[in-house]
C-alpha cells in the first residue's frame, strides 16, 4: 500500500517523479506529494488522485521524491500526506510501512522540542535524522541510527537539502532501485520507472542503499557492503497503460485467454508437466503428507479451487488457510507439509509473514507468484510463476485464472510423481486446460447478455452468490467482486449452506447468481435454484452452452462453454467478473481504485 517514488539524474526529476506515480496510484490513491530539492526542498501535497494532474508546480530539479498514499495513521489530509519533513526543514522522507512504535518515539522527540505536523506514524522518521544529525553525526548515520529506532515495517527514501543524494532502506516493504545511463530510481513497483529503464536492483530487508553517482549497497545485519545483482525485467510497457479499454479492469478480463496460454506455455508436453525448472525434487514431492495453501482474497478464493485440483489430480490431502489467520495460530505443519503461498503481487504483508511462520517449523514453500523477484518469490524454496503481465486494476482478475492454471499444472504434477493417475487420463486434464483460452474468448463474446444482465439490476441492494464443489469459490470470488468495484454488498457460499442461513434474506429484490454448469453437481444445484424461486428470488444462472432446459428455472442464464469440472472455473468466473465490472459501470463507480482498497497490502 502507497506508492513510492524517487529519481536522481539529468532528467527532470519532479516530471519523471510525477509520471512515476501516476503508474503507482493503484497502491494507494488518497493524497499524495513530492519534495524536490532545488534551492532547498520544496514540497507539494494535495488530498485526491494524481491522475488529472499535468505539473506540480515544481520547476526544474535533479533530485526529487514522491508518495501516493493508502492512509494508515491519520486521515486523509494535506498535513498527513507524504512526503514528511524534519523540523528543521532539511530532511524529506516519504514511508510505505508501518512505525508500530511511532507513540514512543514522538514523546521522546517532543521531549527534546520537536513539534510534529501531522498525525502519521512516518513523521517521526525525518525528526529522528535531524535530532542525530544536531547530535554530529552526518546525513547517512543519522539515517543508519534512525533505523535503528525503529519497530516495524518499512520502505524509506530520505533526501537531505544539503547533500546530492537518496538514502534508502527496507524491511518488510517493497522497494527496488531502477538503473538507467547514470541516472537512477527508486520505486515500489517496477512499473513506475519502466518507461526510462527495465534494469533493476531487488534489494533485501536490512539493506540501506546509498545513490549517489553510483549504487551501494550495505546489510545492517550483515554489517557489511554487498552486491546485489542488476537483473533485467521483460515486462512490456504497454502492459501498464489501457490501450483501448476504459478500465484496467475489463482490459484484464479480456487478457485472460492470453494470460492462460503464457501461464501454460513450454509447461505441457503431452501428458506430462514440466517446470523450466523446479527445486523441490520429485522424492520431496512424493513423500509430502499434506498441503497446506496460504493466501488473501482473491489469492485464497483461487487456492479453495486449488485444493479440489491436486485433491482430484495429486491425491495429497490440502487445507486452505487465510495467511492472517495461518501465521498466528502457531500451525501443526513439518518437513512433510509442503505449504504453497499464492500471491499476484508477491508482497502481501500477512502471505509474507505466513511463509516465514511455515519455514520456521521445516515446512518447504512453493509460492504462486505474478511479480518476478517480488518478496514472496524470493523467501520460498521455489517459486511458479503466473505469466499473466502485470495487473493494475485493484480488483483481480487474470490473475486469479492464472493462478487456477499454475494449479492445474501442480495437480498433474504432482499426479505424474506420485502416479495417481494413468496417462491417458492425465493427457485427458491437460487436453481440458489448453482448450480453455479458446473458450475463454467465447465467453467474452458473450458480453451483451451480461450486460443487459447488469441494467437490470444495479440498483440493487444485495446479491447471493452460489455454487458447489470446484464452483463454491468461484461464488466467493463473484461475489467479492461485485462488492469491491460496485459497493453492492455480496454473499458467496456453498449452495447447500443456503438452507442454514442465508435463505432467510431471499425474497423478490435478491438476486442470486447460481453457478449451475452441468458437472458432478448438476442436479443437486437445480434443487436449490427450485428452492430460491419457491420464495421469489431472481435468479441469474451460469450455465453450460445448450441447456436450454435451464431457462425454465431461470431470470437470466449467462453461458459458458463445456468443460470438465475441475475445469469449470476458469470459464464461470468471467461472467461473475464481467457483471460485477458492468453494474459497477451503470452505477458510476471509479472501478479501477474502489474507495479504501490498494492493490498490495502490504501492512497487516
Ligand atoms: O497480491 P495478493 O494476491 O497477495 O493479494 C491478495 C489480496 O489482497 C487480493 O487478492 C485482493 O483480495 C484483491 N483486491 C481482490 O480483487
């Protein structure tokens, strides 16, 4: 959450500075800032978005910062946006994290006569480098003592008005160095600086970096210089901007089939898998006990249909686990419990820290990542990429579908090592899962259907959100959709669980939207369909080409193409994704950044 950014080079830094966080507004889009130096700082803040915003107001500069908030201590104001400057107005500091001992060190700040101007944990930061600077000790001590006072989470780039230089640290929160031709960068995401260059530095936790004329590097744990190595992204630029598409979120809808086939690619060969390569050795995988996934969101909805496919396919018992809820109830796992982490963005916070809780009682982590060289990819034993590019709208979507396909993938995997299954029927899985892009283009030409569908009912108030086996998380995931981008408020459950509860909110202004395709549950599902109509409910099915028996039963049938069942979900979430995005539209909602959402959490 918050987006960071900072430049040193020829250019002019308060331009780059600004173009850099419009590219990061999705992590966080409530206020933002920048301090440039030239002839002193000069800081700039407003309460709102960036995007409308042609030029700051800056001027020329060589060196600038810059911040895109997601309010965390303090409301949503002009004094608590970033970026934060020391009293002495010679230090500006912008912060992605949390201080979580903020309280104490503001009292003993005022204690020794600092006055403080917002409300912000992060404003202690700059106050505690001019009090060890007025103490002698130079800029960058100053910043390494600073450091050393602080309990928490942090992504920090500090300037000093004085000095021709950007200090930077990090524990816990996303930050990378851009290299250019003797200019430099410093950004929460790649994105931001991708336009000037695609050479990136990852930096670790403990590292402060110093970027002067050059990068350099140190480990305050290490207590020594180190080099981290220049890596080249292959990220496309086009990726980040929408191109035709109104909204980053129906670009991405409509990338899925593409996101499939690159997920996919030089991954099947016949009726085997194979990873480019893959660290966790086929007698690891055959002696693993269980699986246990750990994941948020729209990550852990995709890992419940993960379960039903290395179930199905693997015949490994799996267990899903919210990473909040898995990193503090001190987990009975092992060496023999593999635990795959699934992450779009990689830096989650609680995923993060859930991987390490799993590492530290001998599990082994797999993790399912979006973001090469992101934190969860490089604090698991071995990581499967999800080739979907990036994704900027809040709301996930190819994301989701390419993590259901790197599922796929693991289940036949793991069936092939531990010969579960005949080649012919693993042949048979795959066969499913290549046919999907090209049935996912299918459902997108379905379009209209799902938009007359959301006409209809975008005024309404609530929504239930049905399905069984592998399509009760694609309910879930319908229905956080729908209250992410429309505000509409949503229900997912199981359909059998209607009966325990939820039937008490059905009457004729509640949609429910029923994943009815004809698979292993065909038939018990068209009974709770029955019983949602005997007490008036509008009922919106998602349905398999050519029944048109289901019409009977039926308000609105969206269809899908056949498939399997374990299958079914990539296809039955589009519709959901679709109608959440068009009724979000009918009701005028900024759907890219929904209030009070950021893309990447990245505190608790
Ligand atoms: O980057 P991650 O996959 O770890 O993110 C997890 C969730 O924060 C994310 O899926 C969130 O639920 C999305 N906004 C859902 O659309």
């Amino acid at each position: 959450m918050c987006g960071i950014i900072g430049y040193k080079g020829a250019r002019n830094a308060n331009e780059v500075v600004l173009k850099g966080l419009k590219q990061l507004e999705y992590r966080g889009y409530d206020s933002w800032g920048i301090a440039s130096l030239s002839d002193g700082i000069n800081v700039v803040k407003k309460v709102g978005k960036i995007s409308g915003v042609d030029d700051a107001g800056l001027g020329e500069s060589r060196i600038a910062i810059g911040h895109t908030r997601w309010a965390t201590h303090g409301g949503v104001t002009e004094s608590n946006a970033h970026p934060h400057v020391s009293s002495d107005g010679k230090i500006a500091v912008i912060h992605n994290g949390i201080i979580e001992n903020y309280y104490e060190l503001r009292v003993f700040l005022r204690k020794e006569g600092f006055k403080f101007k917002s409300e912000t944990d992060t404003e202690v930061i700059p106050c505690l480098v001019e009090y060890f600077m007025k103490n002698g000790s130079s800029f960058e001590d100053a910043f390494r003592e600073m450091l050393l006072k602080l309990k928490g989470s942090y992504a920090i780039v500090a300037v000093n008005s004085d000095k021709d230089k950007m200090l930077v640290a990090r524990k816990a929160s996303p930050i990378v160095i851009g290299v250019g031709q003797d200019e430099f960068f410093v950004a929460s995401d790649v994105p931001a600086f991708l336009e000037y260059t695609n050479k990136v530095i990852f930096i670790e936790d403990n590292d402060i970096v110093e970027i002067n004329s050059k990068v350099e590097i140190e480990n305050v744990v290490l207590g020594k210089k180190v080099d981290r190595e220049i890596v080249e992204i292959d990220y496309d630029i086009d990726q980040a901007q929408k191109g035709k598409y109104e909204h980053f979120m129906l670009k991405e809808i409509y990338e899925q089939p593409d996101a499939i086939r690159e997920t996919i690619r030089g991954r099947v060969n016949g009726a085997r898998v194979e990873f480019e390569k893959f660290g966790l050795s086929d007698d690891y995988i055959a002696g693993v006990e269980r699986v246990v996934i750990i994941a948020c969101g729209t990550s852990w909805h995709a890992g419940i249909v993960g379960k039903f496919m290395i179930e199905a396919l693997g015949k490994i018992p799996v267990e899903v686990d919210y990473s909040s809820e898995f990193r503090y109830r001190n987990p009975v796992i092992d060496d023999k419990t593999l635990v795959v982490a699934i992450s779009q963005s990689g830096e989650t916070a609680d995923t993060l820290a859930a991987i390490k809780e799993a590492k530290s009682k001998g599990a082994k982590v797999l993790s399912v990542c979006n973001v090469m060289g992101s934190s969860v990819a490089r604090e698991s034993d071995e990581t499967i990429y999800t080739r979907a590019g990036i994704e900027i709208g809040v709301a996930s979507t190819k994301a989701f579908t390419s993590q259901l396909a790197v599922l796929y993938l693991f289940g036949v995997y793991v069936a092939q090592i531990r010969k579960t299954w005949d080649k012919d029927h693993l042949k048979e899985r795959l066969e499913y899962l290549e046919k999907i892009p090209e049935q996912m283009e299918k459902v997108l030409k379905g379009d209209k259907e799902i938009i007359a569908a959301a006409e209809k009912h975008f005024l309404k108030k609530n929504a239930l959100y049905l399905g069984r086996g592998t399509n009760y998380p694609v309910a879930l995931e319908g229905a956080l959709k729908l209250k992410e981008v429309s505000y509409i408020h949503a229900e997912g459950y199981p359909a059998a669980e209607m009966k325990h509860g939820p039937i008490a909110l059905i009457d004729n202004k509640m949609p429910v939207v029923v994943v009815a395709v004809q698979d292993e549950s065909y038939e018990k599902i068209k009974s709770n369909i029955e019983e949602i109509r005997a007490r008036g409910g509008i009922v919106i099915n998602v349905a398999t080409e050519g029944d048109k028996k289901i019409k009977d039963i039926s308000d609105i049938v969206l269809y899908v193409p056949e498939t399997s069942g374990l299958a079914y979900p990539f296809l039955t979430v589009m519709p959901l994704q679709l109608l959440a995005y068009h009724i979000a539209k009918f009701r005028e909602c900024d759907i890219d950044q929904p209030k009070n959402l950021a893309k990447s959490v990245t505190v608790e």
